[in-house]
C-alpha cells in the first residue's frame, strides 16, 4: 500500500480499541501490527509493504495491492551472463543477461482496490 493508506490503517479501530499499532497486544481484536517506523508488518495474515511508487499521497483505485504469495511463483536461470559493448556513441553498455519466468499457480491471486 502506499504512504497514505498506511497511515488510514494505522487509525483503524474496533469500539475505539486500536486494530494495529498494538503495543502489549491486550486488545483481542488486533488483526495485525503495523509500525510507524517500519515499511513491513502484517495486516490480518497479509504480508504487508508499504511503498511511496503506487499513488503515493493519495487514497484512490490502485494504492492498494493484494497479492496471494502462494499464487506466483518466480524461476530463473542458475547462470548469468555479463556482457560489455561498445555502442556507436562511444559509450560502454554493460548488461547482465539472464533468464526468468513467473508461474501463476492460482488464477486471480493479486488484484488492486477500487474504490467506486
């Protein structure tokens, strides 16, 4: 999620009882932990990231991403290969060359929010 939705989760609560940012976890309905400090924690059993590159600053459609982990799995080549070329500028490319592929394993595992 993005800087702005992270601070609306920080200020969710249940009859007033904080869901994150729990200090001694008394409250039972703490669904996750969420700290000012961190761009890491969870949010009711969701890995949860917080990143200033989608929307940042604001609250519409796309500020949130939703992704199963167990839905992608990501493989790539055990080898890779650098490569430096002299490009018609005069200036040096380097490149490293390898191979990927992402297998999804669960149609539909990530999604954005939308507000409308």
């Amino acid at each position: 999620m993005n800087t702005s939705q992270w601070a609306n989760a920080m200020t969710l609560n249940n009859n007033g009882a904080p869901l994150y940012n729990v200090a001694a976890g008394t409250n039972n309905f703490t669904g996750g932990q969420v700290n000012p400090t961190s761009i890491r924690g969870n949010i009711a059993g969701l890995d949860l990231f917080v990143t200033a590159n989608t929307s940042s600053g604001t609250d519409t459609d796309g500020s949130i991403i939703i992704v199963n982990p167990e839905a992608y799995t990501w493989y790539e080549s055990g080898s890779y290969r650098l490569r430096a070329d002299v490009i018609a500028s005069g200036q040096i490319s380097v490149m490293v060359y390898s191979y990927g592929a992402i297998a999804t394993k669960i149609g539909a595992g990530a999604f954005i929010n939308n507000k409308a």
